[in-house]
C-alpha cells in the first residue's frame, strides 16, 4: 500500500513539474520571440525550429500569408506593454493560453492566444496555435 501511494505522489509531482516547465518554455519563447520582433527579427526562424514541430510552422507560415499578420503574437508588431504583461496559463488537455496588453492601460487591448504544447524527445514543442481568422 506504502508503494502505490508513493507512486501515485510521484507520478502526480512529475506531472506538475512537466506542466511547470511547459508554462516557462512557452514563456521563455514568447518574450524571446517578441524581444526579437522588435530588434532581430531574423533570429525568430532558429528560435521557432527550436520551440515549435515542423508541422506548426508550416501552419504559421500558411496563417501569414492568408492574414497578413503573425498568428503567434496576433498582430504585426509588438509593443513593449505586450512583452512587460506577458502571461502564461495552464487550461486543460495540455493546452494553455498565453496572453498580453497592448496597452497596459486600456483593458480592451487584451490579446489572448490559446496553444497546445506537447512532451515530445523529452523536450516541450509547441504543436498547435488556435487560429482565428477575420472574414
């Protein structure tokens, strides 16, 4: 009975632990990605086959051509409100939703985005970006 106990403790810890990392990883990389908009915007290609699976970046670049706008930050640019308001939070089923001000003083220009973010070599990927187009 000591042992189950003892497992189900550090399968629930491990668990978390995962989904700790994850929050961060998405994180580290939306600053990282947003930082680089605003100063070298060419480093985002190395950064995005680091954090994002090859099927997601062939959708992102899809997304851009069809919208003319980034689908991982929503807009065509960034401001620095965005990167300072910068927040990641857990949902369920491994998805979670990052979101930031354009202007922390106008509660309006609250941009959500929702991800899904996968375990995958060890290592979290973001696999999916819920798309929203404008018709």
């Amino acid at each position: 009975m000591k042992r189950i106990v003892t497992s189900l403790i550090l399968v629930v810890c491990f668990s978390a632990l995962g989904h700790c990392s994850c929050i961060e990883h998405i994180k580290t990389f939306y600053i990282t990605y947003m930082n680089n908009i605003e100063h070298d915007n060419f480093k985002n290609k190395a950064l995005c086959h680091q954090y994002l699976t090859e099927e997601l970046m062939d959708k992102v670049a899809e997304m851009v051509e069809k919208t003319n706008s980034d689908p991982i930050i929503r807009a065509q640019d960034v401001s620095a409100d965005g990167i300072a308001t910068l927040c990641v939070k857990p949902l369920e089923d491994n998805w979670y939703i990052v979101s930031y001000y354009w202007n922390k003083n106008d509660k309006s220009s609250l941009i959500q985005i929702p991800i899904e973010a996968h375990d995958i070599d060890g290592e979290c990927k973001i696999t999916d970006i819920q798309w929203v187009i404008n018709t």
